[in-house]
C-alpha cells in the first residue's frame, strides 16, 4: 500500500486529536504527546497523521530525518490565545527554514467564542505566508474545514510537480 | 463639520496676545491663553492643541526647560511648537531651533505673520499625518474591509507592538497597541478608553499600522480581550441602529419649524445642545457626553419626530468622505495581498524579544539566526522530493472534497 504522511503540530493533545478526528474518523494514542490516525483513499492508497504536542521549548524532535518523507506539516493553534501560538512559532519558523515541506498553519476558532472568525480571511487553501507556508483558520471540529486545509497543502504539492 | 484647530498661547504679557487671538478666532481657530506655564501643562494634556506658542521667557520657567518638560509629555509630542521672544539674538533663536522648536517669532510681530506661519505649520503636520497612511514600512488599507475589531486582534495574536492611525472624515484617532494589549488610544480630546470605543465603531475610513515598539506609559489598564469583547458587543448594536439612519456623515440641523424644547427629555436637550451649528451626525456622536450608542438612539428618535432634519453638507464638507488626498497605495492592490502582508508580519518571523528578553540574548540570537541561516541554504537548494505521484495526490484532495 501507497501512503502519504503528515504531521499535525499542536501546543495541546486535544487540538490535534479534534483535528484527526474530524477527518480520518477516529483515532490512535501511542503515548502522552503522540497519536496516530489514518484514511484510506482506496485500497491501495491511504493518508497517515502524526499527532505531536509540542512545548515551548521542544527540540528534541528530528526532523532532519522525519521531513523528506513527510507531505506536508499542520501547525495547530488557537486564535485566542496567543500562548498557543508562541509555542508553535519557534518550531515553525525553524521548520520551514530547513525544508520545503509545505506548512499549514491554521488558527483554530471555537463556534462560540466572543472574537468570531474574520470571514474575509477564509480562502480555500490558506493564504500564503511563504511558497511554501500557508495560514488559514478552522473549526477543528468542522471535518469540512479540516480537510480542505490538507487538501490546501495536496495543492501546494500539485502546483509543484511537472 | 470640521472641528476648529485649538491653539494654545503661554506669554506673560498678555498685551501682546489680545490681538493676536482676536486674529486667530477670525480665522475660526480655537485659542486656549495662559499666563504662566504652570497651567499649560495641565491644559496640554486637556485640550489636546494641535500648536503651542509660548514666551521664551516665561514668568516662572525658562521657556527652553520648560518646551524640554512639555515634551516629555506623551501627549505634547507630536504637538508644534513656536516660541516667542523679544530677544533677537541670533545664538538664541540657533540653540531654540537646535532642541527641536518648529518655529521661532520675533515679537513684536504682524498678527497676520503669525497666523499665516500657524497655518503653515498645521498644513505641514497634517501633511506628514496623512503620508504615514501611505508609507510603505507600514501597512494600511480601508475600515470597510478590516475595522479596528480585526487589527487589533491581529496585533494581539501576534503579541506585536505598534500604533494603529485611524481616519474617518475629518477626525483621526491614534491606537497604541504594547505586545499585543491595547495600551492607550487618542482621539480629539477624549478619554483613552472612550477614544477607543468611539473607533471599534469606525466602518469607514482609512487605516494604517505601523510595527514599532511602543514607549508610552499605558493609559488603558482593563484586558484587551475584554475591550475587544465589549467593542464587539457595541459594533453589533451600533449597526442595527445605524441600519435606519442617513450616513453619519450627513448633516442636520434642527427643524425650528416643530423644535420645542419642552418636547424633549433631559438626555434629547444635552444632545441637541451639539446640534446648533449643524454638524454631521458623526460629529454629534463625538462631542455628545453620551456614550455612541445611546447618543445614537437619541439622533435616530429626533430624526423620527422631525425635531432635527437633514441639512445640505457645510462648505467644506463639500468633499467626498474619504478625501481622494487618502488613497493609499494599499487600495491598488488586492484585498488577499493585502492580508498576505499583515499576516507575514504576524507569522513570517517569531516576536524576537518573547524569546531574547535581553541584549546578550539578542546577540545569541544573531549568531544562532546565522547558523540557521547557513542550514537553510544547504537544505532549502534542494528541494523536498514528493513521495506520492500526481495521480495519487489527485485522488487524496478528491477524497478529501
């Protein structure tokens, strides 16, 4: 079987597994920072998640090895709560610094918040930020949001090949 | 309407003053008069004036020690200031200059002079307020498409620091954001807070954001998050009462025909007191000592009962709202270039100084930067190989459709 990889980047567990869920429909827990899930495309192609919480001062990851096989990275936040987004931004910005993996970032809003989302910002595969890193916002729990900002980063890689 | 241009005078000898504010007050300038420096301060902080002209030598300072003082005063400086002095001595008016003094009169002097180097002098600020809309470090655009809500949440999320130019008609008002919280907002010469709900309701006009560090004591101490919450609630309101009126920018004047003072509540009579020289309904909401929205009710309920109508606009309101001098460069492009712009801001590089706090941390941060720069390159010239062909990826976003 064909499989292609992403990683899903958060500062919390919950984000990243909401974001898993809603697409691939359920969900595996390796352990306290990692979980797994996956969406078979057809029975000779599937999708796989990575989940990873990550703290502040998280660098133990290798992503010199991990990047080349990997089809796009989704950096998770929360749009009110901007401690969620320093925690992600070092990672990013060093992320994106040492490949051209396409990055998703997206800010996650919540249906019942007071700072609603700004409607105008919601483009279908993200604006671009870098060619190779796009920022959108999602309701993670919206599978309808979720998968168009993977689908966002399919296209990057689309635009890509000859 | 326009709102006049507050001048303020600090001379001991007020002899040589009275002409001048005659003068001045035909010109349609509001002039503010103090004897001694003292009470200047305190009126700076007041009235806002948009130039100051005092006696070198004033009575209980001297007139050097005493511009130093004012300007050390956030709200004295961008304020102009000229200094008048009998002294006609070149060293003196040199070492004036020198500390940053705009302008320098000789007294006595030609009322005339001094009225037309005022005006020169408030062209030139107003000149230089409306070239930062189009400086090209900072970014701008139009309140109908991001209004003040949506500018400062992006400062916010991105815990940067800086200061948001607004401009509606004739007013503009200033916002002072210090990583990522609301540190204090101007605008004529309201209190922060009260500037700062009067601009969330601000749904046109002109914007610009300049990312700077922001050295200003703040003046605004309740939670941006919940100032945010609260101009959110507003604007919703403000919107539905605004739905059925003229545009804000229209005049009115109250209709003598049916207006009877004994018709009106308590609140109506503070209101239409704003009304006599017919101003734009904007310009009432500004100067009413309500709060917009009640303000606003009020406006609508005269409107309805005919006690005030809608009036042609004043000569110089002749103008389009957004004056064709404030097209920004911003408005040629697309609005999703545009946020490409702010958000790269926001996200492009980490806020250096939440990660550095301090100056050796800057340096390890530079040499670091370049380690990571060098790696980039040796990475970044090769590109990520793709690991699926295009007809899978093809499947994979059909899928996910």
């Amino acid at each position: 079987m064909r499989v292609g990889e992403f990683t899903v980047i958060s500062p919390r567990n919950a984000m990243k597994d909401i974001f898993m869920e809603s697409i691939c429909g359920h969900i595996t827990h390796i352990d306290d920072r990692i979980s797994f899930s996956s969406l078979d495309i057809n029975k000779n192609l599937a999708i796989h998640f990575y989940g990873i919480k990550i703290d502040f001062k998280d660098n133990n990851i290798s992503w010199d090895l991990l990047t080349p096989k990997i089809l796009g990275h989704i950096f998770l936040f929360n749009w009110e709560d901007e401690g969620t987004l320093k925690t992600i931004e070092k990672m990013l910005d060093h992320l994106a610094g040492i490949s051209t993996t396409p990055i998703m970032v997206i800010a996650n809003v919540n249906g019942n918040n007071d700072l609603p989302m700004p409607e105008k910002f919601v483009e279908p595969n993200g604006f671009a930020l870098e060619p190779t890193v796009r920022f959108t916002y999602c309701q993670l729990s919206d599978s309808k949001c979720t998968k168009r900002a993977v689908s966002g980063i399919v296209n990057i890689l689309l635009e890509r090949l000859p | 309407m326009h709102s006049k241009k507050k001048i303020l005078i600090v001379d001991e000898n007020s002899s040589y003053i009275s002409n001048l504010r005659s003068g001045l007050n035909e010109e349609g300038y509001e002039v503010v008069y103090w004897d001694n420096s003292l009470k200047a301060f305190e009126t700076v902080k007041e009235l806002h004036p948009d130039i100051i002209l005092s006696d070198i030598e004033s009575p209980d300072i001297q007139g050097l020690k005493f511009y130093e003082q004012l300007k050390a005063i956030p709200e004295a400086q961008n304020i102009p200031f000229v200094f008048l002095s009998g002294q006609r001595r070149v060293e003196e008016r040199i070492k004036s200059i020198e500390t940053g003094v705009d302008d320098f009169i000789i007294k006595p002097f030609y009322v005339e002079e001094v009225i037309a180097r005022i005006t020169n002098l408030l062209n030139e600020v107003k000149s230089y307020e409306e070239s930062r809309f189009e400086d090209e470090r900072a970014f701008a655009g139009d309140l109908t498409e991001m209004n003040l809500i949506d500018l400062v949440e992006i400062l916010q999320v991105g815990g940067k620091s800086g200061i948001i130019k607004l401009k509606f008609g004739s007013y503009i008002g200033t916002v002072y954001v210090h990583e990522g919280r609301i540190a204090d907002a101007t605008l004529e010469n309201l209190l922060p807070e009260e500037a700062l709900m009067k601009m969330f309701l601000w749904l046109e006009g002109k914007f610009s954001v300049e990312i700077t560090d922001i050295e200003r004591p703040p003046a605004i101490e309740n939670d941006t998050k919940s100032l945010l919450s609260d101009g959110m609630r507003h604007l919703r309101r403000w919107k539905e009462l605004i739905a059925g009126l003229p545009s804000l920018e229209t005049n009115v004047m109250v209709n003598q025909a049916i207006f009877s003072l004994e018709n009106l509540s308590n609140d109506e009579k503070e209101v239409t007191k704003y009304i006599s020289k017919q101003p734009t309904i904007y310009d009432v909401v500004i100067k009413s000592p309500f709060d917009p929205i009640h303000t606003i009710k009020i406006i609508k309920k005269l409107l309805d009962r005919n006690d005030i109508k809608e009036c042609p606009p004043q000569e110089d309101k002749s103008t389009p709202v957004i004056s064709s001098q404030m097209t920004m460069a911003l408005d040629t492009k697309s609005k999703k270039e545009k946020y490409n712009k702010i958000l790269s801001n926001l996200l492009n590089k980490p806020t250096t100084q939440n990660f550095y706090p301090d100056r050796r941390n800057n340096e390890r941060r530079r040499i670091n930067d370049r380690r990571t720069d060098d790696r980039r390159r040796d990475h970044r010239t090769q590109s990520t190989r793709v690991s699926l062909d295009k007809s899978e990826l093809m499947l994979i976003r059909e899928k996910l459709s």
